[in-house]
C-alpha cells in the first residue's frame, strides 16, 4: 500500500481576483477525500459560484492544508 491515497479532511483556500481587481477568499473543509480531489472540487466550486465575477487573466491559487482533529 505504497502508493494508496490518503482519505482524510481537508480544509482548502482560495484565492483569486474579481474583475473589479479586489482578492476575494473563500475556505471551505472537504471530507474523506485525497489532497488532489479535495483542490479539484474546490477549483470546480469556484468557477461555477464566481463564474460572472472572477478574473480569468489572474490565477486562481488553492491551497489544501489537513484539518487538525
């Protein structure tokens, strides 16, 4: 089990511009998932939720950080 994926949670961030140029940050705690999956489904959230307001020319950074239980 070298290589098995970890499901655990997850509290992920993200950080991106609106088109006004004001950062916006969302954070969000995934459950029973991998580090990867839990960074997809937050970039999928926030694409659909800010799809009118956010910068598309600036980058979108998520950071993905195991909760402390």
């Amino acid at each position: 089990m070298l290589f098995a994926q970890r499901a655990t949670d997850y509290e992920v961030v993200g950080l991106f511009r609106n088109n006004l140029g004001q950062p916006v940050a969302e954070k969000r705690i995934c459950h029973n998932m991998s580090k990867k999956e839990a960074k997809m489904q937050m970039k999928v959230h926030l694409l659909r939720a800010y799809s009118e307001t956010i910068d598309l020319d600036s980058p979108v950074q998520i950071d993905v950080h195991p909760t402390n239980k």
